[in-house]
C-alpha cells in the first residue's frame, strides 16, 4: 500500500464513491511531447540495422501503441483519468511521463519509492542552484532565507557579483506560478537565463526585456514568473526593475518606504517593456526583496501578514546585520502563523549597505 504520509502522495486528490468521473486532460503541450515520441519511434524503426529489427520490434511495437493509445484516449475525451479510481491523474505526473495511466495514489510501491528518489534528487539540483546565503561585493551586504512549502520550489533567488553593466552586484527574486516539479524546473529555467543574460552588459530595463522575451518564447501560454532584480554600485544607489513582483521595502531611520511593482509579470507578453526606480541607500539601511510566501502567510483566525507585517517586522529590527534581521522577520512571521502549516514557498532577500 503507498504511504500516506509519504512526500508523494501529500498532496494526492481521493475519489468518493459516487463522486462523477473526471474529465480529461487535453493540453497542446502534452500531445506534442506524445507526437514527437511517436515519430522518434517510427524513426528508430525504420532506421534500425537488419540484424537488430528482429530483437528490438517487439519492444518498440508495444512503445508504439501505447502512445498511439495515449493520442487516441486524448482525441475521445479519455487522456489523463486514472485506470485505477477514475479521477484526474496530476498534470504533472503527466508532463514527466505522457504514458501514466495512474495517479499518485495507485502507484506501487516501488514506483512511490522511484519517485520519491526523484524528487529527492531535483530538491538537491535546486538547492545546489542557489547562491551563498552571505554574499559580501564592496559596501553591500546580502543575506537571504529560502524556505520551501514543499521538496521542491517555485520561488526563484540568486545573487550575481560583479558582472555586466556596471559591474556592480545583480539580486533577484521571483516567484513562478503553480507549485511543485513543474514550478521548479521553470524556477531552473529561471536561473540559467539570467545567469546567461547578465554578463552581457545590459542595462537593468533592458536585462528584464530580453529575458521576458526568451522566457515567452521558450514556455508555454500561461505559464509566467513575477520577478524583482535589483543592481547596487559604489555611490550607494540601487536600481531596481519589477516584473509584477512584490514591492521591495527601504527600511531606514525614517521608516519603510515601498518601492511598487514597474511592469507585467514575465512570460506575459513577448513585448513587455519594464521601467527602472533608482534608491538611493544610506549606510545602514537595508532593501528587503521577498515573496508572497510571506505576504499571504495566515494565522490560525485567517488573518493574512500581509507586506504591513513584513514591513513592521524589518522596521522593529532594522538595525540588525543582515543574517540577523532575516532571521528576525521569519521569528516574528512563525509568532503570527504559530500552529499553521506552511501554504506555499517563503524567500526573503536583504540587501545591506554597510556601515564604516
């Protein structure tokens, strides 16, 4: 029997007796992947050298039909139902593995223990794609928390030093819509696009521009990313650039200030153009990029934290380092949320302008 309390089958959806019956999947991007496999098949097939088509027809024979099957389930309304319970199989399941005929609560389990070795294994991948948690680039300070809800996380953070325009530190972060592998590896895909595109030399605008456009180019409609990238130099003045993210908070002497949102989340549309503010930051004080982990985070009453209560958190403890105010603000949002279970993925950037 699975485990229920497995980090598989978590999340997994049960089916009532009498419940109706799911309808079926028929996304576009699932029946390329089946088309493509199906032409490689034929491919294989028919280039396969004389001695070896014998042993390898069967095999191939049987991939054939049941991706011809799979086609043939998708063009009847029947692609994606469960064989087992009748209910929807994860879409998921399905981007991975076009062929699954079972969600995750009828899996073996062997085949529950091959996908948990999976997972296990994208969360060490993903891990490894963040920066150092300390990062020190002449008088800035940058220390960052990354929380995940789950094995695996949508929310994208990473500190690139000295490269490209200006050659001052570049800060991100972001947050991909939906959860789970598919939301990680966009998070991924993130990651290696700003890394390419960063040591070119463009200005902070322009960064988000082109990268909007090969992330619009490169994903499927409807999948999108808000993002906020920040860029400090030596006179203490940081630009920052937003891509319908959160806004950033100044915490200094005088209080918060909110630094809003400049454009369209990316993967919206291709052409999207994102304006830049310019802060300037005295020693001291701090810049505070987050995610709505935080923001939407509840208490046991279903009162949200809101960015009000990331703000007095960071205000109340502005004069801190760092790696002490982050730790401090996650302090007091775990007093608001105390006995709740964490809903979604919780990142939190401070950059610091040091103090001579």
């Amino acid at each position: 029997m699975p485990n229920p309390d497995s980090p598989v089958t978590q999340n997994a959806r049960a089916s009532a007796p009498g419940e109706p019956v799911a309808a079926g999947v028929t996304d576009p991007y699932i029946r390329r992947q089946l088309e493509v496999r199906r032409a490689r098949i034929q491919t294989a097939m028919s280039e396969a050298p004389a001695g070896q088509a014998a042993a390898e027809a069967t095999p191939l024979t049987d991939l054939l039909y049941e991706v011809d099957s799979a086609i043939q389930r998708m063009d009847t309304g029947a692609y994606g139902i469960c064989e087992a319970c009748h209910d929807t199989i994860e879409k998921e399941r399905l981007i991975a593995d076009p062929l699954a005929t079972l969600c995750l609560d009828h899996l073996t389990g062997e085949e529950q223990r091959a996908l948990e070795r999976d997972l296990e294994l994208a969360a060490r991948i993903q891990r490894g794609l963040l920066p150092h948690e300390n990062t020190a680039v002449g008088d800035w300070r940058i220390h960052f928390r990354y929380k995940p809800a789950g094995i695996v996380s949508g929310d994208y953070c990473d500190v690139i030093a000295g490269v490209g325009h200006g050659n001052g530190p570049l800060f991100l972060v972001g947050d991909v819509a939906g959860k789970g592998v598919a939301a990680a590896l966009l998070m991924s895909h993130l990651h290696a696009l700003f890394r390419s595109l960063s040591g070119i030399g463009l200005e902070l605008g322009r960064l988000l521009e082109m990268a909007n456009r090969v992330f619009c180019e490169s994903t499927l409609a409807g999948q999108y990313a808000t993002l906020i990238c920040g860029r400090a130099n030596d006179s203490g003045q940081i630009e920052v650039a937003s891509a319908g993210h959160l806004p950033a908070l100044l915490v200094s002497k005088d209080g918060v200030q909110k630094i809003g949102s400049t454009g369209l989340p990316l993967g919206m549309f291709a052409a999207s153009r994102y304006a830049v503010n310019r802060v300037n930051v005295e020693p001291g004080e701090s810049l505070l990029f987050f995610t709505d982990g935080l923001s939407e985070a509840r208490s046991d009453s279903g009162e949200e934290y809101g960015i009000d209560g990331v703000s007095v958190a960071a205000a109340n403890n502005r004069r801190l380092p760092p790696t002490e105010l982050a730790a401090a603000c996650f302090k007091d949002l775990g007093a608001f949320g105390s006995g709740m279970r964490q809903a979604d993925d919780q990142t939190l950037m401070v950059v610091r302008r040091a103090v001579h």
